[in-house]
C-alpha cells in the first residue's frame, strides 16, 4: 500500500471507531474492555504504566512527563484524549502520533477479537463497546507491538471506571481536582475525586499536585487502602519560582529528590509550571520511587521538547491568535490569569464555542473581566451549544455589549482578526472547547497564518 492508501485506510479505521457509542456517553464498566484486552493477550502488561487522572492539566502533564522519559532514552508510549486535529494524536510512540501504517495494521489485529467481544456483550444484553473502550484496546494493543519501554496513559472521564483503569498503574498520578462531567462523576468535589481515585492499585506509589481538602481526603483515603505510597505538593515537591522568559519560563521545581534551578519550559502560564512540577515527581517516583535526583541535564532536554498542543498555542501572528482548550470554569480562571501575566495585550477578542453538558455560564464568567468583546460560535461537535442560545448567555452573564454571534467559525475567526490587526495590541484568543480549538487550528495551518501578512 501507498502512504495515501495508509492514509485513507487510517481515517477509515477512525470512522469505524465513531461508529460506536461516543465518548459523551461513556459505559460506567470495566469488564468490557478487560475482555477484549484478554482476548488480545493483555498487551496492557507488556510495560510499566504511569497513569494520570484530574479535572485540569492532565494532557499537559502526561506530555511532559513523556517528553522527561523520552530524553532518558526510553521508548515511550503517550495515550491522551481527544485529539485536536488528527485521530492520531490520541496514540503517541516515541513522540510522534502512530502512523498511518502502525494504525491501519494494529486495528487489523484488534478489530476481530473486538468483534468478538461485541457479540458476548449482545448475547447478554448489554451494549457494544463503545469508542473509547476500543480505542484503549487498540492504543494498549499498538504499545506493546511498538514496543514501548513505558506507557503515559491519560485517563478519559474518572477513574475508577475508565476503560483505561484495565492497566496497573506503578505510578498514579493526580492534576487539580475540581467539579466537571458532574452528571458522569458526581455533584460534589469529594465524590469525583473518589470515583478518580480508583486507579490507585494496591502499592501502587501516588502523585498529586495541591488538592482541595475534601479531594485530598479521598486520595489520602484511597492510597492508605491500597498500601500505596503518597507525594502530594506542597509538602512533597512544589513550584519554587518562576518567571517570564521569551517563549515561556523558567521555573525552579522542589522535586522529591532534588531541586531543579531555572529549567526553560517554552509553555506559558504559572499552571504549566505546576503541571511540570507534578511531571517532575512522576518521573522521579517512576525511576527512583521518588529518592534519587534527576539527571539535570536530561531533564533540561526533556523540558526543552516539551509541548501542549492547544494549550495556550500560538497558531497565528499580525495578529497574534492563541488557542487554549480551557473547557472549564477552573480551566477558564487559569487562562485568564495566564493571559494578564505572561501576555501585555490591551484588548482581547475571544471567540467562543462550548459544548452543551459544561458550566458556559461559569467560563464566561471567567473570561469576561479580561475580554474586550466576544466572539460567539460553535464546533461541529453534535455536542455544541446552539450559537444563539451561547450569544444570550454571554449578554446575560457578561453584560458585555460587543457580543457577535456567528453561524460558522470561519466566519467568527476572520472577523476577529480583522478587528486585532484594526487596533493597537489586540489579540485574539480561542477558547471553550476542545473540538473548537482543534477546528480553529486546522483553519490555522490551511491559511498559513504564521507567515505574518
């Protein structure tokens, strides 16, 4: 086969996964999956597991613990959700998403015995596996075929019921605990970290960045149950300093081990430099259960490659457009004070799409004490909140009258740029949704906005 008929294979192997039941509609079990990893002789075995789980930051610090590992000369698995632009970008090896040929070719392997597993779940009465409960078997399935010497693997929804919870994690590790998916999770901070906190496996070793008290508790609970050993920031490891450098930062961490001093992360945001922190102390715990320095060196490397796709990323300049997946209040708060701290922009134009099942009022709120006028839209997620319905919201929480609703994003992204390149120290920042920021960078690199106009 050619590279174009991999290619054209590969997207045909990401439309029979959408086939399935989507990842909005997650099955709360484990014996699905368990079944189809048995059947494929449980690749998920084949290699030590760090697995990451929280509200906020858990693709940023998967990437950057993989990014450590990688330099350590580890072959390295990154498992993340969703993708961006590309199905691809869910399945790491090596730092680069599976190509076409590995996809198309690992899916030949795993598709039949998922088949079978199929026709188990209906002669019982249950449902199909759905996309996520097949995509954790061909992402476990394509590890062990690479092979990988290690696997960063990022939870889907939760914990203890996610189909990523088949793998043992040696090392489990938490981002920032706060309310999202609550219909899925729970109503309360304490009861999601619970429902998180079943990835922890007996002696397993814990990482956790700074939780509130009530998601503390539950994780404090849950390793004490297990035998398993506990590193939380502040106490254990934390952020010593930081401060502004072109392209990012350079922090100081306080590792488990060791202090790491002015490390350049070429990622914006005091956030990131959390997210590393709690990077560095997986890392540590993985390779020296948390007693032994890192090389600095190595880790400088490892620091120095690492990206976030999404993640506050710059994907145009004159004007300059950022995008960021913020998809929470929590996640909203932490783009806001980013923005005011590493950027001196004097106006900002967001352009907005959120999904219909998340807290829009909340984001909004977040957003609005840093915007100049608003920009509202939607993705092509079927999840998507209505435009109008969005634009009324925005007025209602905001109060802030340059509100435009658009029916198409392209439309909305023009538009903004326009009005950025129009004024002194404008910006435009994309945000909201993971699928909006994945469309607006795909609109990004097919107009070639980095070659300054």
């Amino acid at each position: 086969m050619s590279d174009d008929d991999f290619t054209e294979a590969a997207d045909a192997v990401y439309q029979a996964l959408l086939a399935r039941v989507g990842e909005g509609a997650p099955e709360r079990r484990l014996d699905a999956t368990r079944r189809a990893v048995e059947l494929l002789g449980d690749p998920q075995r084949a290699y030590p597991i760090i697995h990451i789980t929280g509200t906020n930051g858990k693709t940023s610090t998967s990437r950057i613990a993989e990014s450590i590992l990688r330099a350590y000369g580890l072959r390295t698995g990154l498992m993340t959700s969703p993708h961006l632009v590309r199905f691809n970008e869910r399945i790491m090896i090596d730092g680069e998403p599976i190509s076409d040929e590995s996809l198309v070719r690992n899916w030949e392997d795993v598709q039949p015995y998922l088949e079978i597993v199929d026709a188990e779940l209906a002669e019982a009465g249950q449902a199909p596996l759905t996309f996520f409960e097949a995509l954790t078997a061909l992402a476990f399935a394509a590890f062990a075929d690479a092979p990988v010497d290690v696997a960063v693997i990022e939870v889907g929804m939760g914990g203890e019921w996610d189909s990523t919870n088949v793998g043992d994690g040696q090392v489990a590790v938490f981002t920032p605990i706060s309310l999202d998916h609550t219909k899925a999770l729970g109503s309360t901070v304490a009861a999601i970290a619970r429902t998180k906190s079943g990835i922890i496996k007996p002696a397993a070793d814990v990482v956790s960045a700074a939780q509130p008290a009530e998601a503390l508790a539950e994780l404090v609970a849950a390793a004490e149950l297990t035998e398993s050993t506990f590193a939380a920031a502040p106490e254990s490891f934390d952020v010593a300093k930081t401060s502004v450098a072109v392209g990012g930062q350079l922090v100081t961490i306080r590792g488990r081990a060791a202090t790491y001093d002015e490390l350049f992360l070429p990622l914006y945001g005091d956030h990131q430099a959390q997210n590393a922190a709690v990077a560095v102390a997986a890392v540590e715990t993985f390779l020296g259960r948390g007693t032994q320095p890192l090389n600095a060196a190595l880790l400088e490397e490892g620091f120095a490659t690492a990206t976030s796709p999404g993640r506050l990323q710059l994907i145009g300049v004159e004007p300059t457009v950022l995008v960021d997946a913020a998809h929470n209040p929590a996640g909203a708060k932490t783009l806001a004070a980013a923005l005011r701290t590493y950027f001196g922009f004097e106006e900002i134009v967001f352009v907005v799409g959120i999904l219909g099942d998340k807290d829009a009022q909340g984001i909004l709120a977040e957003l609005a004490p840093v915007a100049a006028r608003f920009h509202v839209t939607r993705s092509h997620s079927d999840r998507a909140m209505d435009e109008e319905t969005l634009g009324d919201l925005v007025l209602a929480t905001t109060g802030a009258e340059s509100t435009f609703v658009f029916s198409d994003l392209e439309d909305a992204l023009e538009q903004a740029r326009d009005w950025a390149q129009d004024g002194q120290s404008r910006a435009v920042v994309v945000t909201g949704s993971i699928t909006l920021v994945g469309e607006a960078m795909a609109i990004a690199a097919e107009q070639n906005w980095k070659n300054a106009e």
